[in-house]
C-alpha cells in the first residue's frame, strides 16, 4: 500500500514539470515562423526537382545552360517580384563562379560548417530595416552522376557539396 503511495506520488511529480514543459515547447513555437518554414520545405522540393528535371532531360552536354544557371535565373525574377531571395552557394573549395556562389555572410559560414558536418538543414530568423525574415540553408548533395560532368571535383562525394540559401518574410 505504502509502495503504491510513493508510486503515485512520483508519478505526479514527474508529470506535472513534463506537461508544464509541453505546454512552453508548444507555446514557443512562432506560428508565423512554422508557417514559413513549411513555406520554404516546399520550394525547396520544388526547386530541387525542377533543376534535377531539367539537368535529367536536358543537360546533357557540358556546353548547355546548366541546372544551376536556369534556377538562378528563376531566382531573380522571383527576387524582383518581392517573394524571396534564394542564392546558390557552393561549399566545396572549387567553384565555377566563386564570385557569385561562395558563402558571403556570416549566416552562409555557419550553414557551410554545419551541413559539411552532416547537418540537412541551417536556420534563423533575422529582422532587417523592421521586417521579420526566415533564413534556411538546405543542403544540395551529389545526386545525380550527370552534375560530374561539369564538376570533376564532387566525384565521389557523398555529402553536402551546395546549399540552397532562402530568405523568406515571415508569413503573419
Ligand atoms: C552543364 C554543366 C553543369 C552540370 C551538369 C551541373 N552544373 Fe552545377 N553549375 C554549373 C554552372 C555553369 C554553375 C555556375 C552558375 C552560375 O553561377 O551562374 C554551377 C554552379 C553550381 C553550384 C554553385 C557553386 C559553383 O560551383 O559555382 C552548385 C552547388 C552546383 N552547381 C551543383 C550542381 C549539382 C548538384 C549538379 C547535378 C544535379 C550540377 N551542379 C550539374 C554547371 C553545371
């Protein structure tokens, strides 16, 4: 009897911080930055497969606009219409364009040491000049055979060689 006692006890201890926990963890969470966030998971299925489409079917030489080249392209007009900016950044040490596709900024620093250490995804949210903005580095594996072809340097390797760096506005 006594033993049933202390179990109960224990249990209503041990309960009662768990909820209270579930309950901050819930509150925490920005709806605005979920929101966002599943935002930026489907453009980036969506980006990820237009380019592996169009480097599947189309790129089948090395002297044709690349994958790459036609999503940066899509990028700048989605930038110019005022829905997000998506950069292409490289993270291995050669580049085609290092100019354009190194890290540039702290943000892309940390994404590049966090996916080569086997992270898929880097994130924060950043307010400029007032507004609030989802930053989100996913990674951009090898994978397809077809992208040596133009890059000698990514045989062989099975981790993240890129990342696709989004800066969304928080949906409210
Ligand atoms: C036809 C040649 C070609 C193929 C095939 C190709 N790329 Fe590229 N890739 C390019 C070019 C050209 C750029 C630079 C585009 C720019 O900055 O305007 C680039 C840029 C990149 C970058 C940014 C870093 C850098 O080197 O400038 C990554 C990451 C990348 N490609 C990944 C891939 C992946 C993954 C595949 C396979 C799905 C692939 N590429 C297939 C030509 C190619």
């Amino acid at each position: 009897m006594m033993k049933r006692t202390y179990l109960f006890a224990w249990l209503v201890l041990v309960s009662i911080p768990l909820a209270l926990m579930h309950e901050v963890s819930t509150a925490a969470e920005d709806p605005e930055v979920t929101r966002t966030r599943q935002h930026v998971e489907m453009l980036d299925v969506l980006y990820k497969t237009a380019i592996v489409l169009i480097t599947d079917k189309y790129v089948t030489d090395p002297s044709i606009f690349s994958g790459a080249s036609a999503a940066k392209a899509i990028f700048d007009t989605m930038n110019e219409h005022g829905y997000h900016e998506v950069r292409l950044v490289g993270l291995t040490d050669t580049l085609i364009s290092p100019g354009l596709n190194k890290p540039k900024d702290a943000f892309e620093e940390q994404a590049k040491q966090k996916l080569l250490s086997g992270e898929s995804t880097h994130e924060e949210v950043v307010t400029l000049e007032g507004k609030r903005y989802l930053r989100k580095a996913t990674a951009v594996p090898v994978v397809m055979e077809r992208c040596v072809m133009c890059h000698a340097n990514f045989k062989g390797n099975e981790g993240a060689i890129g990342t696709l760096v989004y800066t969304v506005p928080l949906i409210e």
